[in-house]
C-alpha cells in the first residue's frame, strides 16, 4: 500500500510532487535506470520537450515490462541540461502524470552521456502482491 503525506510541519511542495511516500505491506519494487529521450531506433529530437515525452514513454514501457503502470511510480528524478520551458515542462508532466503525486527531484546538469541528450529520468515503482490463489 503506498501513502503519500505533505506535512504541516513542512513548506507545501513546490509542484506535482508529494513530500513523502510510504510503502508498507506486501509490495514488490522496481527501481528503473535512468531514461533518456531516445526512441526505439536511437534517434534523439532536438526538441528537449520531445525528449521529455520520449523519456516518459521508455519509463512507461520499463513499468509495463514488469506488470506495472504510471499509478505504481514512488519515486522519480529527473535531470536536465541547458534551457528549458519549465510552463511546458510542467504541463507534459501534468498530462502524463494526472492525480499522481509521487516523491520527485529536479536537478540542472552540465551533462548527460551523450551530447544530444537534455533529459533523464529515473524511477522507483511498487505494485503489491497479488496472493497465489
């Protein structure tokens, strides 16, 4: 079972984010590598929002490739180089993440692996068990 909590102790957060997640009972985890905006044929837009929704598509199929989708992400991190339309960049993250409120970190970075890349993505995922019947 996952339980999100901003506390009242704490500053409100700052975006689509939640403070804290809990993670309790039987609960399988997933921890995904960082995801950059590449696609399939290793083609990188120019574009660093293409390369958002690119990064978010390789999270999503890593999430279905073990049986899991968006609603089980706990944790991302997001990095990014250079400028970016942080207006845009919100509302990609808006319309792909809904209601979701995962526990998120954003940093600015001088570099990524490649040159051509201005985003990465990593993520932490839990679904719970499903009793063997």
């Amino acid at each position: 079972m996952k339980t999100t909590r901003n506390p009242e102790t704490a500053h409100p957060p700052l975006g689509l984010y939640s403070h804290q997640l809990e993670v309790s009972g039987a609960e399988r985890m997933l921890t995904i590598s960082g995801q950059v905006g590449m696609a399939l044929d290793g083609s990188v837009p120019d574009d660093p929002i293409a390369q958002l929704e690119l990064a978010l598509d390789n999270i999503e199929r890593n999430l279905e490739a073990a049986g899991m989708e968006l609603g089980d992400l706990v944790k991302i991190t997001t990095y990014l180089v250079g400028e970016w339309d942080t207006d845009a960049r919100r509302a990609v993250m808006a319309e792909r993440l809904g209601d979701l409120r995962p526990c998120s970190t954003l940093l600015y970075i001088s570099a990524l692996a490649a040159p051509s890349l201005r985003v990465e993505i990593e993520a932490w995922a839990s679904r719970a068990e499903t009793p063997l019947i």
